[in-house]
C-alpha cells in the first residue's frame, strides 16, 4: 500500500504543477500532507516536517547567502568580461547562444556546485535569450542537462556517495567513466546545437545592432499580453557590444510567437520587473577598482568549496558578508544591494523549505523506501548478469524521484548485492549509478533547480515538460557509451 501511495503522491505532485494547477510551493506542501493523512501517519506529519526541514536547512543557507554573494558579484562587474566574451562569440544567432550557454554551465560546473553554476549561467545569458526572445526554457534546459552530466566529478556529490556506500575508491569509479561522461558532455552540445537552430528558424539570425536596436512598434507586441516598459527609450542609447540592456525592453514574450515556441509563452516568462541592467558600463554598483578583489575571493571561495575546507554554507555566509563589507561600505548601499535580491532568496529558500515536506514525508512514512524495495524486487532473476546496466537503468527514475541520499545509501547497496551474486563487480554498479545525473539535476528534489528556473522566470512545470526528455535521452548515452566501452 505504501509503495502504491507513494508513486501516487509523486504522479499527483508532477501533474498538478505541470498542468500549473498548483504553484510548486503549495503542492511541495499540501499534497505529501494530504498523503500522510491517507496513510494514517496524519500525527507524526509535524516530526517527519521538522526532521526534513532539518535535513534541507543547511542547504536553504547555502543557496540563501550563494545567491547573495553572486548576485552582489553580477552587480559589480566581476562577470561582464565573460558576457563581453559570449555576445562576441554569440553576435545575437540563437544558435550561437544556446551552444554558448551549453559551453558556459559545464564549465562553470567544475566547481561541484549546481547553484553557483546556475547563478553564473543564467545571469551571464539572461539579457541575451530576453533581447532576442528566445525560448527561456531552452536556456534552463541545456544548463540543467549540461550540470548533470558534469555533477558526476568526485567533489560534486553522486560519485563520492557511491564510493562511501559501496566501500570504494572514488577515482576508481569516475577515471574510467570518463568516456563515457565526454559522450554525455558531447550529447548535450549536440542537442544544444539542434535546439539552436531550432530557435535560429524561428527566429531569423540578427546582426547585433539589430538585437540591440528595435523599432518600438515590434516592442510592444508580447505572446500573452505583456505590456511595455520604457517607451520611446527602447531604441536609444544602445550603440556597441557592451550596451545590452533589458530596461526599455518589452515585458512579455520571452519565447517569441513562432508556431515552435516552447512552453515559456506564458506570463511566467513576460513578468520581468526586475531591472536587470545586463551589461550597462554606466550602472552605480560597478567597482571596476575591486575587480582584481573580487576575482580572487570568489576563485578562493571556490577553491575552498572544491578542497572542502569549512562547510559549503559557513563559506558562502563569510563570502556574502565580506563582499557586501567591501564593495559597498555605507550601511544603505548595502541594505539596497540585500533587498535588490530579496525576491530570489525568498523564492528559493521558501521552494528548500516546502520540499523538506515533502521529502519528510516521502521518507519518514516510509514510502521511499518501499518504493525502493518493489523497484528491485521486480528486476527478473534472469537479468543478473546484466545488473550494471539494469542500475543504470534504475539511476533514470530512481535518482529522479528519490534524493541521491536515498539512492546511493538505501539502493544502491542492494543493487550491488545482487549484481555481486551473479558476478558483476560493485565498481561496474556504482559507474552505472552515475548514468541517471543528467535527469536527476531537474528532480524537483533538488534545491538547484529552484535557482535556475527561478533567476530564468520560468515555471518548473514548463521547464519539466520540456527537459526531462533531453535529460532522458543525454543519461542513455552515457549509459550505452559506458557499456560500449566497456566501462560497466
């Protein structure tokens, strides 16, 4: 009963936000609630809540004072010279920006941690996707798949969970899933390219002063009845690479009309009262004068998150305030730069603590665990000597709809069991485990995903709809690469 239960409160959840009858805030909440009632555990609701939010605290502070410290770094200037660098390569073709977005997060997810990759890429790509309306759910799905492949490195979570679950060596599990990963990491530049120029037909290929400079007449038509800002200011004053601005820009229409147009053509995408000022040189909070300050404190932060020197929330809570302290030294300049990324940080921690429900009652009612159980017990005895491939099989859905917690420390040791009975090795079921990543960073139980879909303006059930087939398609290529080459 339990395993039906949970699958069902998992189907109603997804159902219900990708149809947007819900926000994903009030069904994060409401529905496990409603759930635990219908299981009869309705009085242990407040436990299993305070013990999830317990669990999701220290990650709220991360991604609380993270969003803080990056979004002061954007304010003064430290990535302009990156944006500089992508509108020249870019030179406004849509597929030129999607490729460049791919390029941009797996780099940036080197460091290990999906919400600064997000923070960095959507801020940098932003102002471009918006000017030339494109599809906003492109970008966010590329970052997304992209940062999964890459969440595979030793220090960014999944690897070292199955080494530590398994008793392994984790350069023993990830060295030889290289090949593999790169053909994930291929994959995903492929569908980049394909969805850029997806959006180059629907849009036409602009010439940069053309993206820049628009009649306003074209400016105030939106896909679902924006309304403009700024007025006659949208054509002037744009000259140049480094004028990209949104402030006179159209409201709505973040995905264009064409008859291809994703699902971002909804008010989700066309709510941009934010000021977001792109790469305006005139703006008041630039510190060209810190700049070499900045940089070296957040390639330290960095370093001391790769290296794990102090817990990733202590880092990011000294890095927040120290960057406020010296960038902006007068007590209101820094109250405006906290407010001015007020919003972001109430949706995404808010999102944090409204999965602790839901991931509290997924586990404390023990419905995750017997899903887990039915999952296993119905992979046919027959498919024994295949199990690396049945777990990567497994990691899919598995990695999706549990935490990696879950997976790798209540899974994937049973996994391993019975691969180990039929004589597949623990290290070929933990390179397998590693397969589900690319669709594991869109789980709506992953904090992360919240910061992208909520810095991009695009509701998780459009982002949903549109990534979980890529991410599908990129983790079974690196499954079949890892079994073509051997690997698993």
């Amino acid at each position: 009963m339990l395993t039906i239960l949970g699958f069902a409160m998992i189907a109603t959840f997804l159902v219900l936000i990708m149809t947007k009858k819900m926000s994903p805030i009030a069904a994060l909440v409401l529905i496990p609630a409603l759930f635990c009632v219908a299981v009869g555990q309705g009085a242990q609701l407040g436990d299993y809540v305070i013990e999830g939010v317990g669990n999701l605290a220290p990650t709220a502070a991360m991604l609380m004072f993270a969003i803080v410290y990056f979004g002061v770094m954007i304010d003064v200037g430290l990535f302009d010279p990156i944006v500089r660098g992508i509108l020249k390569f870019c030179r406004a073709d849509p597929m030129r920006i999607v490729v460049g977005t791919a390029v941009l997060a797996a780099i940036v997810s080197l460091d290990g941690d999906g919400s600064t990759t997000f923070m960095i890429t959507v801020s940098a790509m932003y102002p471009l996707y918006k000017r030339l309306k494109m599809s906003l759910v492109v970008m966010t799905g590329v970052a997304a798949t992209a940062n999964g492949v890459m969440n595979t490195l030793p220090w960014g979570g999944p690897t070292a969970r199955a080494a530590t679950a398994l008793k392994l060596d984790a350069s023993e599990i990830f060295v030889p899933m290289i090949p593999a990963l790169a053909m994930g990491l291929l994959a995903v530049f492929v569908l980049a390219y394909v969805l850029g120029l997806r959006e180059r037909k629907r849009l036409g290929m602009l010439t940069l002063d053309e993206a820049l400079v628009r009649e306003p007449e074209q400016e105030t038509v939106s896909t679902g009845g924006g309304s403009t800002r700024g007025g006659s200011t949208g054509t002037g004053g744009t000259g140049g690479e480094d004028r990209l601005r949104k402030d006179a820009s159209a409201s709505g229409g973040g995905t264009g009309t064409g008859a291809d147009a994703d699902p971002t053509a909804d008010p989700a995408d066309e709510a941009d009262d934010d000021d977001f000022q792109g790469l305006d040189p005139n703006r008041s909070t630039l510190r060209p004068k810190l700049y070499w300050f900045n940089a070296g404190l957040t390639a330290a932060l960095l370093t001391a998150m790769i290296m794990e020197l102090m817990p990733i929330p202590v880092l990011f809570l000294l890095g927040a305030a120290l960057a406020l302290t010296v960038n902006f030294p007068h007590m209101p300049d820094q109250r405006a730069r906290i407010a001015a990324h007020a919003d972001n940080v109430l949706n995404v921690s808010g999102m944090v603590f409204a999965a602790a429900v839901f991931t509290g009652v997924l586990t404390g009612t023990g419905m995750v665990e017997n899903m887990a159980d039915w999952v296993v017990g119905a992979v046919p005895d027959a498919m024994g000597p295949h199990m690396a491939i049945v777990t990567g099989l497994l990691s899919l859905p598995l990695t999706y709809f549990m935490s990696n917690d879950g997976f790798y420390f209540g899974v994937l040791p049973v996994l391993a069991e019975a691969g180990a009975a039929h004589g597949v090795s623990p290290l070929e079921i933990a390179r397998a485990s590693l397969a589900g990543q690319a669709l594991h960073m869109s789980s709506p139980l992953v904090p992360a995903v919240y910061v992208l879909v909520g810095m991009a303006k695009v509701e998780f059930g459009d982002h949903t709809r549109f990534t979980v087939k890529w991410a599908i398609l990129t983790s079974l290529v690196v499954l079949a690469a890892g079994v073509l080459f051997g690997i698993m």
